[in-house]
C-alpha cells in the first residue's frame, strides 16, 4: 500500500512538474510575442526572450512542484469547518484577498493560494531570465506583473466568492449596480476611484488664498495671501510638475504643503501650468523654460524687490527647475538663494519602473506621431502611472465598482490622481529622449537650452534634496545621485512611503518618519548606514532649513502684486480648472 502511495506522490509531482515547466514555456512565448510586437527603428523585430539556465529553471520548478503537492496535500486533509495552515501567503500591502471569504471555502482557497503559488514561480522566472540589457529585462518584468495582476482570481465573478456573497445579500442588487458604475465609467472613459462629486477646485481644493498676478501661454504665477505679519524677506517660488495639477501642493487645508508654508511666515508664489490643447501643441522643452520658472522669477523679482528669491520643485517640476537655473547661470546670472528638490531626477541612469517603458523604439514612434506637433492626452498619461500600481489603481476598482457594486469613497488624493493633464508632443518627445533615454542632462554641455550649454554644476547654491524611500517613479538612489552633479553644498533628506505620500506627509498630522545624516558619501547605500530616523514629517526639518536662508523679518505685504503685476483673478485661478 505504501509503494502505491508513493507511486501515486511521484506520479503527481511528474504531473506538477510538467504543468510548471509547460506554463513557464507558454506564458514566455507569449512574452516574446508581445516583445517582437514592437520594432526598433530600423524595423528588425526584437530578440526572442531567453529562458533562465537550466540549473536556475529547475530548481525553480522543484520548488514549484513541491508548493503546489503541499498545497494539494492540505486540500484533501482538511476537514469541513475547519481551516488549513496556508502554503503561501499574499505579500504584504496585498488586501486582494483580505476577506475571510477566500479561507473559509477550500475551493476559493485553493484559488486563491495556487494563484499566489504560479504567481510567485513566473515573477522569479521572469527575475531569473539571462537578458544583458537591463531596461528590457525591467520591460519583462512589468509585463510579467501587469499579465499575473489582471489573472487574479478576485477579478472575476466566477471565482470571486466577495462578489457571491455581495450578491446574495444584496438579492442581486449588486449586480445591477456594478453594471450601472460600468456603463457609467464608460462613457466617463475612466475607472472611478474617488466619488468626483465630493470636490471641487476652488470649493474645497486648493483654497489657500490667493491671487493670480501674472499668466502667459504656458502658466499663471500665483501669489499667496501671508497669514502672518512677519514675513522672510526671501520669498519662495514653487514649482510643481506639469503632468499634473499644482493642487497637489494645496489639497485641503490641513493637508496643504502651500498653507503650511505661508502659516510659517513665507511669501508664497506658485507656478500653474496651463493644461496644453490644440494651440500649446507645439511647445518645447526651451517653452516651458522660459515662460515657466525664468519668467516667472523675473515677476517674483519684481514684486518683492529681492534678487534672489528661494526656489522650490517637485518631480518633472524640479527637473525644469534645475535646468532654467542652470542657463540662468549659463548667463553670467546669480538668480536664487537656495534650491529645494523634492522627488526630482536629474540623473536618470536608473529611472524607475517608468524606465523601463522607454526605449529607443517607442521614443521614435513618439517623435514620428508628436515630435513636431500634436498632445499626448491626460487619459494616455493616467492610464501609465496606473498600470505601474495596477492592483491599487486598477483591480481594486473594478473589483469594488463593478462587481461588488460599490460605490469609490471621497479621497482628495485620488480626485486629483484622476484630474489629468495634456502634454506637448515636442515638450515630451525631448524630454523622453534627452533625460530618460539618453541621460543627456548630468553631463555638462551636452545639451543646449535657449541657445546656453547648461552645465548642473553650476547651480552652486544650498539645495535641500527630499526623496522617498518606496518611490517607484523616482527611486531614491537615482534621487541622491543628483547630489554630486549641482555645485553647492547639498542636504539630502530621506522620507517614508512613496511618491505622494512620502512627499506630501502634513507636519499637522506629523506620521511616517524621514532619515537625515550629515554624510556626503557617493554611495547611497552607506549614506542610509549613517543616517538617523526621527519620527514625524520632513517638513518641519525642511522648514527650519528654509528659514536660515529667508533673510531678515519685514512686514507683510497688504495686498499681491504691485502697479506693474496687479491680480488678474483669485487663487487657484483659471487653468488649473481646465479639463483635459
């Protein structure tokens, strides 16, 4: 009896065995057609993918076979009513399968855990495979995790015991509904993630007060109300990316990153960008320079009377930033006091999981559709920054939307996430070469802007640099590699959790925590080694280093702008609330 049983035991494992290795070949296949979809320039389809060695690929599949014949094994040992210790569990931040549902049931937990089993075994073969190039091997990688995500059981009726269960208790009515949040999505063109009605710019969305002082083709400098009677009198001009809405920085006004300044006794002026149509169609990297932080400096000049006002950008924001300094300098100019970068590449060596996504061929075809004249569309550009998070973004929503039938709670971070904005087809087209495709910016003289060879190392002024650890879009290393590249002394700040949330983290709440360290070493990695982490938000940290270089106390200005740049309309203005 026992030799039939082990017979049996080998049986089944050959039986895994050649379901893993026959999975493993076929979902690769279809990886390598997905590839060979796209071209290079000179039309020669991409190589086909590599499998990992065979030494790598079978220890893989022993280990494969071994979870699936454990996870087997404890199906049919368990007993009704009872529950099994699991084989495999979902990582952690995972909530698709949070509910009970999934455990309670052995069918849907054997769904769920043979998922997470072939899930797991692709991604490490995917990891394994022998590819020289590291930005198509990172290509595979994505692909491999957008195909594993949208397989996940909980997106589908059949074998989603939440959307059984919802249905039952609704007597259907869940259904019904999920039906109408899709046909609704449909015509929206979206997946709703927040309740839009909830909000509104201006209303409850970047409310600080304000006014518009100046606008241009490209962007309208706003000028905040002070809320002290003291102010520094070095002002601040932020500016934020253009492949968003500003009010990123001025959510609500405990969560606003402009409030909390202006509450600290500084004159706050803010660049917004106006959303791009058919007449900004063909602006350039050089458009955005000029129209954007250099003229809007000259304004800022103007009104308070100060040569060298502090500077401040975030993301592409801080990418622009740092290069209309750098012609400014280029000039023979002396144009800021201080610069303060938060989440920001300039060197973009290694670029994040967007990287991976540009490549020679796409920036071709690109500049061939837009280069010369034309948009990328706001959706375009949401869509792309969702599939980088697609089960928080994506499959979170249409699970809870559409077959649960619920409808997205109001969150202002989400509103804004889905308050998409167009791009210039030349503006793009040049960036994406010239920063992530090329890295053109970290090497001095490389690159021309408005006629000036711009060279980073000589924006020589005290720059605060904040990254944030879990950042996928703007890693952090690739962050602190910005420090030997500007020309002044940098103070370089780590902050927990990730792009937004790392960033916009409101001393009011004061959560999270941020690491700080007077080491200047090239390597991230034995900076981090040195650093101490303190509890709580990195702007108070921030804004004492601000402070030092905010000049003499002086009284605050009565009313915005002076004779020469008087208000045009109030704060938030009215190309932030333009639609794309």
């Amino acid at each position: 009896m026992s030799d039939s049983n082990d017979s049996k035991a080998g049986a089944a494992m050959d039986g895994v065995l050649q379901f893993g290795q026959a999975m493993a070949k076929n979902f690769f296949e279809m990886m390598a057609r997905q590839q060979a979809v796209v071209q290079d320039t000179s039309g020669t389809p991409l190589p086909q993918l590599p499998m990992p060695e065979p030494e790598v690929l079978n220890e893989l599949q022993q280990e494969f076979a071994r979870q699936h014949a454990a996870l087997w094994s404890s199906v049919l040992q368990r007993k009704p009513g009872e529950s099994a210790e699991p084989v495999v569990q979902p990582e952690p931040g995972d909530r698709r399968f949070a509910s009970p549902a999934w455990q309670e049931s052995p069918v849907y937990d054997y769904m769920r855990q043979a998922y997470l089993l072939n899930s797991n075994y692709l991604s490490k073969i995917s990891d394994a495979l022998p590819m020289a190039d590291g930005r198509a091997k990172a290509r595979v990688q994505f692909l491999t995790r957008q195909y594993l995500d949208a397989l996940a059981p909980s997106n589908f009726a059949a074998t989603n015991p939440e959307f059984v269960q919802a249905a039952l208790d609704s007597k259907g009515e869940s259904i019904t509904q999920g039906i109408k949040n899709l046909l609704a999505d449909l015509e929206k063109g979206r997946i709703s993630m927040t309740d839009d009605g909830a909000f509104e710019v201006g209303r409850n969305l970047a409310v600080s007060p304000g006014a518009v002082i100046f606008e241009n083709e490209l962007m309208q400098l706003i000028q905040y109300a002070p809320l002290t009677d003291k102010v520094a009198e070095r002002p601040l001009l932020i500016v934020p990316p253009c492949i968003n809405k500003f009010y990123i920085m001025d959510l609500q006004p405990e969560n606003s990153l402009v409030r909390f300044i202006v509450e600290q006794g500084f004159t706050v002026f803010l660049v917004s960008w106006k959303n791009a149509g058919p007449t900004e169609a063909r602006t350039t990297w050089d458009d955005y320079l000029e129209k954007g932080p250099l003229a809007a400096l000259e304004v800022v000049r103007d009104v308070t009377r100060v040569k060298k006002p502090n500077v401040l950008g975030f993301c592409v924001g801080g990418t622009i930033l740092s290069s209309a300094l750098a012609v400014a300098k280029g000039r023979g100019e002396d144009p800021v006091e201080s610069l303060t970068l938060m989440t920001t590449l300039l060197d973009f060596a290694e670029a994040g999981e967007l990287g991976c996504l540009v490549d020679e061929a796409s920036v071709a075809a690109r500049e061939a559709a837009i280069g010369k004249g034309g948009l990328l569309k706001g959706q375009e550009l949401a869509n792309v920054f969702s599939a980088l998070r697609a089960n928080d973004l994506v499959w979170q929503y249409v699970v809870g939307n559409y077959l649960k039938g619920n409808k997205p709670q109001a969150f202002d971070l989400l509103y804004w996430n889905s308050d998409s904005t167009n791009l210039p087809g030349p503006f793009l087209t040049w960036y994406l070469r010239n920063m992530y495709l090329e890295n053109n910016l970290r090497v001095p003289g490389k690159l021309k802007m408005l006629g000036v060879k711009v060279d980073l190392g000589k924006v020589d002024v005290p720059a605060y640099l904040l990254a944030a650890r879990e950042d996928h879009i703007v890693p952090w290393k690739s962050a602190y590699h910005a420090r030997p590249l500007l020309g002044g002394e940098t103070t370089f700040v780590l902050g927990a959790s990730g792009h937004i949330a790392g960033a916009i983290n409101p001393a009011s709440k004061n959560r999270r925590s941020y690491w700080t360290s007077a080491s200047a070493v090239a390597d991230p990695d034995e900076w981090l080694e040195t650093a101490a982490e303190h509890k709580g938000s990195w702007w108070l940290h921030w804004i004492e280093w601000l402070k030092v270089r905010g000049g003499k106390q002086v009284a605050a200005r009565g009313r915005p702008g002076n004779v020469r740049y008087n208000p045009i309309e109030p704060a938030p203005g009215r190309y932030v609330k333009e639609r794309a």
